[in-house]
C-alpha cells in the first residue's frame, strides 16, 4: 500500500518535471529563433494561466452545473452522509458537501478547488448496485482525490498543455512568416543552424502530442494514487476492487457525462476503450490494472 | 574574515534547521493530542443516540427488561470510565449489550419497520463506523509523530526537548479480540 503511494508520488512528479523540461525546451527554440529571449515563456504563461485559473477556482461549482447534481440533506441518504463523514475523520479533512445525480448508471466523482470547498458526487446507480463496503472503497478514493489536491495538479497539466500548444503555435508561425531578428547575432556555423532549426521544428510540431499524452499519463498515475490512498483511509482494499468488478460489468453510459468531465469520474463514464492506443490516451488506466494493484495490497 | 563569516552563516543554517525540527515535533504532537480528543467526540455521540435508541424499543417491546438494564448499565459504565483500559473494557461490553438489543428488536416487525427505529439503527452503525475512523486517523497521527521522534536528525532535538514515543490505541484484553457473542 504505502510502496503504491510512494511510487506514484514520484512517477507523478517525475512526469510534471519532464513536462517543465518540454516547456523550457520550447522557450529556449522560440527564444532563439526569434531572439525574443524567456519573453516567449512568460507570454505564453500570461495567455494561459488566466484562461485556466477560472475553470480551477470554480470547479465545484461548474462541474455541478455541468453534471445536474442535486444537493442532499442527511435525512435523504444517512447512509452516504455518515460514510462520507467517517472517511473525512479518518482522512482528517472537512466533510466535503455531497450531491447526487439520478441516473441508474454507477458513478461517482470529486471535485473542488481545496478540501474546504469540495464536494462529492454519486448516481443513484451508485448506491443502488453497490455494498457498504464497495461504497466506502468508491467514496475514499474520491476522498483521496481531494486530499491529493488533483483538481490542482489537473489544472497544472492543463495550463502546461496549454503553454506548450500556444509556444509551438508560434514557433511554427515563425518559420512560416519569416527569421525575425536573430540571423543578425549570427550562429557559428551554417550546419549548425540548420540541425537546430530542424530540431526546433520536430519539437513543435510534436510537443503539442507529446504534452497530451504527459497530461493523461499524469491523471492516470494520480488515479493508481487515489486507490492506494483510498485502500489506506478504509484499510480495506478489497472494497475497492470489489466495486470496480462490478462497475467495469455495468455497460450503461453516464447520461449527464461527456468528454470534457469524463476524465473526473472514477471509471470512464463514456464506456468506450478498446484497443493498445486508446490505452495511451486514457484518463484512467484499465480497470483490469487497477484490480490488480489493489490485489496485491 | 570570510572564513567568519561562512562559520557564523552555518551557524545560523544548524539553528534554523533545528528550530524547524523543533517546531515540526509540536505540531505533530499537537495533531496526536487533538485526534485523540475527537475519539471522545464520536463516543460521546454514540452515548446520546443510546437514550432514544431504547425508548423507540420500549414503546414496541416494554417486557424486555433485561436487556434495557444491561444496556443501561454498559452504558453508564462506560461514560465514567477514567483510564484507557477501563474505557476499552467498558466500551467492549456496551458494544455487546448493543448487539444484544437489536437480535431482540428482531423478533418485533413492527419496530423494525419504524422509521425512527430504522433512522437510529443507521445513526448508530454509522457513529460506530466513525469511531473506527477516528482512533484510525489517531493511529496514523501518532504513526508520524513517533517516526520524525525517532528518525535522525529529528530524533536529537525529540531528546533534547524531551518529546516522548506516544502511545497506539490497541486493543489490551485479547478477550476483546473475539467476535462479540449475542444472548438472549
């Protein structure tokens, strides 16, 4: 349990450097071929963070809107309130507030910008199909999700791919419209100008992929990590596993889901994986890989 | 004079570092301390849910005197208990007297089938549930605590200050380790 979270801790962060690596790398082609220096970088931040920085402060409120959840009061679903408020005992953050959404698919997802302002979502699918202790395995992992902040290392991935989309965009506009200043600086020898603008050029027509796939492989190990976590706010990982057998077998689509909140959701809501290559551009790994893991806790 | 002031930079560095260490210790203490005051919180939710529990049974089944005053007993035990293992025992017995009035409420259909009785069963599953969760996160807490006690070079300052290796709540009677068994 405590070697799953240590190592996607680390595969995670490993990721965001590399991804950091790609950004600089980016800057430095722009800053050379135009001989407008870290400028290029700073831009692109500016253009970017702002643009993403909404979606992230709000992200409670828009993925409830998005969604359709309905708040609940204790008196409707105890049982989900008290099992949410046991795991924020054991995961020692506030009880985040809890929605439901009707829907006889079963799902569940948790969102919010810090622990004090998040919230939990289920279907009523959810709690239909699942025990107690599946729920409380499905509960802690989004519990997990909170605790980890994902939401901010999601919104990081996404302002990353972003500069990366907006340096390479312009690189290329570069190359298409014209040098600019820095032929006059002169670089040392002719072949070596044109190793580097070809290199330049690969790099920004392949970051924008290249960024994608970091960011889903990042959502993918932060979603091993929050069922290592959530296996270790229940102490029971057999929960967990149990209830993703049973939500792997369930092939309804989630009605109130699409491709912009899918990757939220403990299982993709849009059931529609098959192959090597979709594997790639995933938001969460298979769930075969994921029972697995908890298995062998 | 450089080598004076590198000495005295390092210096400074060694102080800061330990009253980093220093300060880390109290705060981790201070969780542990705090995790162990909201066990008490969840207890005592369970204590106040007991009162209501047993007139909702009585008003379906007032005969069952035995098991009213057993858990009436359990329960007043338990709210005086002084030490950790007092507690523990006391806890453990209330635990079973509980179980014990609900196989009994088994045999009224009509209670079971009250909203309130059935409103109180899920309250009470769910506060034991939480007391789980609560001496858990204590655990974990002191998990923390005692290593950054224990690793070096924390483990200088832990002595120097005299910070002590805290307790993990377990279970002392292994009587407690046996499933709880129900008599009518």
């Amino acid at each position: 349990m405590y070697e799953q979270i240590t190592r996607n801790k680390w595969r995670s962060f490993f990721l965001i450097l590399f991804f950091l690596g790609l950004i600089f790398a980016l800057s430095w082609a722009f800053g050379e071929l135009t001989g407008w220096g870290p400028q290029g970088l700073i831009l692109a931040a500016v253009i970017a963070v702002p643009m993403t920085f909404g979606s992230y402060y709000a992200s409670d409120k828009i993925v409830l809107a998005i969604s359709r959840a309905k708040p609940v009061q204790k008196i409707d679903y105890p049982y989900l309130y008290n099992v949410v408020e046991g795991l924020a005992i054991a995961a020692g953050l506030p009880k985040p507030r809890c929605y439901v959404i009707d829907d006889t698919a079963p799902n569940a997802f948790a969102s919010g910008r810090n622990p004090k302002n998040s919230v939990i979502v289920v279907t009523t699918g959810l709690l239909q199909k699942l025990n107690r202790a599946e729920l409380e395995g499905v509960l802690a992992h989004e519990m997990s999700h909170i605790k980890n902040r994902d939401v901010l290392v999601q919104t990081l991935a996404v302002v990353m791919v972003g500069v990366v989309a907006l340096l390479s965009d312009w690189i290329l506009r570069t190359f298409i419209w014209g040098r600019g200043r820095k032929r006059s600086r002169g670089k040392s020898s002719g072949n070596a100008a044109a190793i580097f603008v070809v290199i330049a050029l690969v790099l920004a027509i392949l970051s924008p992929l290249i960024a994608q796939l970091l960011k889903l492989s990042i959502s993918r190990k932060r979603e091993f990590l929050a069922d290592a976590n959530g296996a270790l706010l229940t102490r029971y990982p057999p929960g967990l596993a149990s209830a993703l057998k049973k939500l792997s077998e369930d092939k309804e689509p989630l009605e109130a889901a699409n491709k912009a909140t899918a990757h939220m959701y403990i299982v993709n809501p849009l059931k529609d994986i098959k192959g090597k290559v979709n594997k790639l551009f995933s938001t969460h790994p298979p769930i075969e890989d994921r029972i697995a893991a908890l298995e062998k806790m | 004079m450089i080598v004076l002031w590198i000495l005295i930079i390092i210096g400074v560095g060694f102080v800061l570092l330990a009253v980093g260490i220093y300060n880390g210790l109290i705060t981790l203490r201070n969780r542990a301390n705090n995790a162990w005051a909201q066990v008490d919180v969840q207890l005592r939710r369970r204590y106040d849910l007991i009162p209501n529990l047993m007139e909702t049974v009585r008003g379906y089944a007032k005969h069952e005197r035995e098991v009213f005053q057993k858990v009436t007993e359990a329960r007043s035990k338990a709210m005086d208990a002084e030490s950790v293992k007092e507690q523990e025992k006391a806890e453990n017995m209330l635990t079973g007297a509980l179980k014990s009035l609900f196989a009994v409420a088994e045999n009224y259909p009509d209670l079971k089938a009250s909203q309130n009785f059935m409103m109180l069963q899920e309250e009470l599953a769910g506060t034991e549930g939480k007391i789980a969760y609560a001496r858990q996160f204590y655990n974990d807490t002191v998990m923390k605590f005692n290593t950054k006690q224990q690793v070096f070079p924390s483990n200088i300052i832990a002595d120097m200050f005299g910070f002590k290796e805290k307790e993990y709540f377990e279970i002392e009677e292994p009587a407690a380790r046996e499933p709880v068994s129900v008599k009518f």
